[in-house]
C-alpha cells in the first residue's frame, strides 16, 4: 500500500520494534496520527528519557537509572541468579521468594550465530564468585541456553561453589497427554519425592 511519506517513514520505523509487522506498524502509525500534541510529546519525550537515562547496572548487567542497581544494592549477595537477559529478572521477581541477586548475560552461547562464551558477560560473572555459595543457571531449557548453562557450570564446579540449574518439566495445569516427550522426560527426570 502506499501511504504518504511521513506516515510510510513511521510505519517502517514501528516495524523494527520485535513482533511489529507492517499491519500493526499502520495501526499504531494511524493511533498515534489521533493523538494530542501533548500526548505525541509525551511520547517523544518518554522515548528520549528512556534512551538518556537507563544503563545497565556495572556490576549485573540489569537495566538501571544508577550506576548501581537496587537489586545489586539491598540483595544477599551470596546467591547469584544467571538469566540471558534483564527481562528474565522482570518474569523471576514476579515469583516474589528468590532474596539474592542476578547476573545478566546478555545472551547466550550460539556457534551458529558466532556468538561464543567471549561475546557474552562470563568473564564478568566469574569476576563476582568471590563470598557466593552458589549460582543458579536459569538460561532457556533450548539448545543454547543448555550449552550455556553446561559451559558456565564447568567453570565454576571447579571453584567448590555449588552451581544449579532451574527444574525442567511440566508446566502446572498442562496435560500429560499433549506434552513433548522432551518435556516428559524432563519431568520424569527432575521428579521430587513427597
């Protein structure tokens, strides 16, 4: 379709945010066409601020306005929780019960996208096991998240630090008979006695 330059420059901007294909990226475009000047600023300004004022924490790698984040701040340090990325920490701290800190990989270890063990913050978290009683690898259950985990947790056996990997299995609520067998023998595998 063939919209006017302005709206045509908007919608190829809004389609580069994840998940935005061309059909979203012309509703948003044509919403926002309906605000306010005001709410149009206040758009333009919270994207500004945002970009102007969060960082990632110097010593996790989670997003902050400090050098330092809350977490990182008030948290039992002897525990470190690795994820892939700060939206990990949002989904865990949901949970409420986890009192001790994360570390931050931004990404993880994919051979087939170039990406190894240097290009992502190992050598940083390795950097922070002095006092920790123990890290646990909370990357994604796939192919790269396991190698991840699998590579982190050589290193730091080694250290006499315990290290742990979240549980796999079935999620709560599922039905056994539409899982995975991958999923099945996960849960087969991480079973717990009651």
């Amino acid at each position: 379709m063939n919209y006017v330059k302005p709206l045509s420059k908007l919608i190829a901007e809004l389609t580069k945010l994840p998940g935005v294909g061309e059909k979203t990226a012309a509703r948003y475009a044509y919403s926002i066409l309906n605000y306010s000047d005001e709410d149009v600023t206040a758009l333009v300004s919270a994207i500004e601020d945002v970009k102007k004022s969060v960082h990632f924490c110097k010593i996790c790698g989670n997003f902050t306005e400090n050098e330092v984040c809350d977490i990182c701040l008030t948290r039992d340090k002897k525990t470190i929780c690795v994820v892939k990325e700060p939206k990990d920490v949002l989904a865990l701290e949901k949970v409420k019960g986890y009192k001790g800190v994360y570390h931050i990989l931004h990404g993880v270890i994919s051979p087939m996208d170039h990406i190894g063990p240097n290009d992502i913050r190992i050598k940083e978290l390795l950097s922070r096991l002095d006092g920790v009683q123990e890290v646990i690898l909370a990357t994604n259950p796939d192919v790269e998240g396991e190698a991840t985990a699998m590579y982190i947790a050589s290193l730091i056996k080694p250290l006499g630090i315990k290290c742990t990997r979240i549980a796999r299995g079935l999620p709560e609520g599922s039905v056994i008979e539409y899982a995975d067998e991958n999923t099945l023998s996960q849960a087969l595998k991480l079973r717990v006695e009651l």
